[in-house]
C-alpha cells in the first residue's frame, strides 16, 4: 500500500520502489483499499529485497519493525522508518480485516504526507 501510496501521490518527484523481507503475494485487502480511494494495485506484486541489493537509493523506507530489522544496510543513505501494524495479521470477519487494512492505509497516507509532500 505504501508503494502505491507514494507513488500515486508524489511519483512526479520520487522513483518508487518497494519490497518486502519476502515475496508473497500483494494482499486483496489491500488492493481492495486502495480501490475505495482510487489507487489500482492489482498489477503490482510482492518482490524480495534480495532483487534490490545492487541498486542505489536516496532514501530507505521502511514500515514495519520486522522489516527495519531484517532489511539490508544500503551505505551512505537515509533511511526513514515507521513501524505500521501489519494489516495482514488482522483476524475478525472480512468486514472486519478490510477496516483494518483501511486503517493502515489511512495511516501510512498521513505519515507519507508528513514525509514527502
């Protein structure tokens, strides 16, 4: 969502890219959520950070604790982070697990336009 986020809001003055600690699948909940508000995510998928390693970048972000744990260090630049819960551990029924990856995505929405707007 955050890819998504970022790049639909503010890919005019940042090259996007996103991956996580592993490659999964993107979650229909979350392209789900970003439907409601516009943002198609449905050709996105899920990429390893291992796809990264050799590339540069100006700014690492990261947005959950595991990931900044886990993610490889890239020398000599800046990293953000923001620890997120994890939508996709919510449990409940779908009502209830789409509300709270409306949450998250809400969050990460606010954070990002404190960070790069």
């Amino acid at each position: 969502m955050a890819e998504g986020l970022l790049r639909h809001f503010y890919g005019d003055r940042y090259e996007v890219a996103s991956a996580g600690t592993e490659a999964t699948r993107v979650n229909p909940y979350a392209i789900k959520a970003m439907k409601e508000i516009g943002i198609d995510i449905s050709s996105h998928r899920s990429k390893s950070i291992e796809e990264f390693r050799d590339h540069s970048f100006d700014i690492v972000v990261t947005v959950c604790d595991h990931a900044r744990e886990t993610c490889p260090f890239f020398p000599g630049k800046k990293y953000l982070h923001k620890g997120f819960e994890d939508p996709s551990m919510a449990e409940g029924t779908p009502e209830e697990i789409l509300a709270k990856f409306r949450q998250v995505r809400d969050e990460i929405m606010l954070w990002l336009e404190e960070n790069f707007a």
